[in-house]
C-alpha cells in the first residue's frame, strides 16, 4: 500500500511536493486555505487550520501530516497528537520556529551563534538596547511576519510603538523581539533533513540575496564559500535540527559577517525558498527529501549535480495577462532554463514562481537564470 502524507496548507510548497510525491507513489492529500490555491492538484479538502475538528477531520487517513508553512496553532497540534496522529515536524520543534523570542532563547540555550538580542516591552526597554548596540537596532514582530513584514530597522525608542500598542494582549505580554544590527557581507541558508530516526543530510551552504525583505536570488553553493564556512554552515544546521528535534526539512537563515563569523536570522521548518534550487541543482530536491524524511524513508543524496545552480524568483509577474502567455517565449530563448510556476495571479512583489539554471561557470548560469526570470515581468 502506498505511503499517504497529508500537507496542511495549499500555497506553493505543498504544490512542489506533488511531483516527487507521484515519482515516489506517495499518496498526497491537501488541506488548502481557500478553492484554487497554488496546491490545488492535490487539494482534498478545504478548510480552516486553525480549526481542530477540520484539521483532525483532514488527517483521519494519512501515515503523516506534515506543512506548507508554521502557522498551525498549538492547540491543534495537540489535538492531532492526541488522536494518534503521526505530525512531523512535531508540535515542540514547530513552536520554535512559530516565535521569533522562543527561537531565540532556544538559540542561546544550544550555544549557536547569533546576533545580541532581547526581549522588549515597551520604549524604555527599547532605549536601553539601542543605547548599547550603537544606536540602531533591528525589531521583529515574534509571530506571523514573511517576506519581511513585521521586520523594522529602528534608531528611536519610539520607533515601534504601533507594535508595542498591538501586542499587548498577546501570549508574550506585547514583548517584541530585538536584535543588532548586523553588518553582514552576504546572507546565506543551510538545508538539513531529518528523519524521525535521527539520519541527518545536509546541503551545500548557498547564498541567498533579499530584496525589500524578499528573497530574490539564491547561488548554489554560496560563491567562495571556504571549506571551513561550509563546515561550519553544515554543523550549525545539523546542530539545530539535533537540538529542536526538527523533523523534515530545516532552513537555517544565515548572516555571514566580514571576520567570516555566521550567526543565525531565522528558522524554517519544511521546503525554503533558498532551497528551491534543489529541484533542478541537487541528486535529491528538498521536496523529495521533505517526503522521504516525514515518513521515516532513509534519506537521499544532498550534493549538487552540477558545480553550481542559480535560482532567481520570480516576483510580482507580468502586470499585464497570465504567466503561461510568457511562457512560449521563455522556453525558446532559454531552454537550458527550468521554469517553475505556482499557479497564482500576478501582483507585485509577489512570489510566482522561479527559474533554476544549472551549469559549470556560474556567470553564464546566473546570466541564463536572470535573463529567463526577466521575461516574466514588464
Ligand atoms: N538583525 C538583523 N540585522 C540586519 N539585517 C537583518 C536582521 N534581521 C533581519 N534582517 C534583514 O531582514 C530580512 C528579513 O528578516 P527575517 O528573515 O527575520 O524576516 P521574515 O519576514 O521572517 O523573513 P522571511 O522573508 O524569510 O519570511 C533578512 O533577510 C535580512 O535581510
Ligand atoms: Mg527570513
């Protein structure tokens, strides 16, 4: 019989584990947000995460449930895990990467390198930080920020007081997050899997290149990487994925400083955007993998199949007409290009879908990966 894996939420990452999961034989099932989202092939069902009944409803006959993205609520979790649900990753892993300052305390506790950091509650709190990290400071929203919303530089105790205002109810008594600035040289992301049983496969370190809080660019591996950085990289990503638990796929978000010091942004528990490489660069995609380590398969290969990969996102799409009218014309001028798309309407600055290119010079490949990107957007 087949394996079945359940995905809660329907955005673009459950989208990009129906194709591994058909080459496997994987039985994949879809509780999507809405009708016609970006997983919509294999949406089963329709309906609210954040309600237990829809949730446990969803998960009656699969082997594992697993996400689209970290947002399921604790108590659902629960839920699951009392019914005799298999979750992977499981509720206390989740709960780190749900919460900035949960991830941050738990950061400090494994002894992994990262930027000075506090939690605030109010301006004074604020003022205190900033007057001893140089007079600027970076504040985070510990829940639901993406794409850089709920990310703020700020150099006035003031600076946040929308969000203080905001938070006050809410589980960290209005604490938000803040961090140094970090003059980083270039951010980075480190892939691991693991599986319940503990095996661990770790990728090449990459770089990854934000715009506007957004991820735009990913190198694979990350351009003059030493083999020290990559070790480094690997063993802090093994580490955190040990320490929490974490099952599936992790993403390490990464600063990489000018001393070559690297001290971890975020986590990301399932698929990253900085792994989307993987589809066409690596022996084994981070979708597969996902698949492979939630049910407990042994794991695949995680090295490149060329000397680099570039992906390029594409943002926004066209501001006129559907994505697949580009198509045509980015098949004929680039058909070393992988295109991949995730079934959205374009609007700006929004994530559409993404071009791989994989090759031997990593100038030509990033040429192809920009210049087959491009054709999506006016
Ligand atoms: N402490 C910091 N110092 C300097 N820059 C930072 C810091 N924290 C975040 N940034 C910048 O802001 C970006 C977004 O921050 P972060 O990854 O925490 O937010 P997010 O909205 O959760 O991101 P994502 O887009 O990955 O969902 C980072 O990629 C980095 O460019
Ligand atoms: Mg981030």
């Amino acid at each position: 019989m087949a394996y079945r894996v359940g995905v809660i939420g329907g955005g673009q990452l459950a989208r990009m584990m129906i194709a591994p999961a058909v080459e496997l034989g994987v039985e994949i099932r879809v509780l999507a947000e809405q009708e016609g989202m970006s997983a919509t092939l294999a949406a089963t069902s329709v309906g609210d995460y954040r309600d237990a009944e829809t949730v446990l409803a969803f998960a009656r006959d699969v082997d594992v449930i697993t996400f689209d993205h970290e947002h399921v609520p604790q108590d659902v979790l629960a839920a699951l895990v009392e019914a005799g649900v298999t979750v992977h990753p499981g509720p206390a892993a989740l709960a780190v990467a749900q919460d900035k300052l949960v991830m941050r305390q738990r950061m400090a506790e494994l002894g992994m390198p990262q930027p000075e950091w506090a939690a605030v509650t109010g301006p004074d709190e604020l003022a205190a930080f900033l007057a001893e990290n140089g007079g600027r400071a970076v504040v985070k929203t510990p829940r639901g920020g993406y794409d850089g919303k709920g990310v703020r530089v700020v150099s006035d105790a003031h600076g946040a007081d929308d969000w203080f205002a905001a938070l006050a109810e809410d589980a960290n008594g209005g604490a938000l997050l803040v961090e140094e600035l970090v003059d980083f040289t270039r951010e980075l992301a480190q892939q691991v899997a693991r599986t319940p049983s503990g095996q661990i496969a770790t990728y090449p370190v990459v770089e990854t290149e934000q715009r506007d809080g957004v991820c735009a660019e990913v190198l694979a591996p990350a351009p003059s990487a030493s083999a020290r950085l990559t070790d480094v990289a690997a063993s802090v990503g093994a580490a955190v994925a040990e320490g929490l638990g974490v099952t599936g796929m992790l993403a390490v978000e990464l600063f990489e400083t000018s001393d070559e010091r690297i001290l971890i942004n975020e986590l990301a528990m399932r698929p990253h955007n900085s792994g989307h490489w993987t589809q066409d660069g690596a022996v084994t995609s981070q979708f597969e993998q996902h698949l492979r380590a939630v049910l407990d398969l042994p794991l695949g290969q995680a090295t490149p199949l060329q000397p680099w990969t570039v992906m390029v996102n594409i943002l926004g799409g066209p501001a006129e007409g559907g994505i697949t009218e580009r198509f045509e014309n980015a098949m004929a001028q680039h058909p070393a290009a992988k295109i991949h798309t995730y079934g959205k309407d374009p609007r700006p600055g929004r994530k559409v879908g993404h071009v791989n290119v994989t090759g031997v010079e990593l100038e030509d490949v990033a040429y192809e990966a920009r210049a087959a990107a491009s054709l999506f957007l006016d």
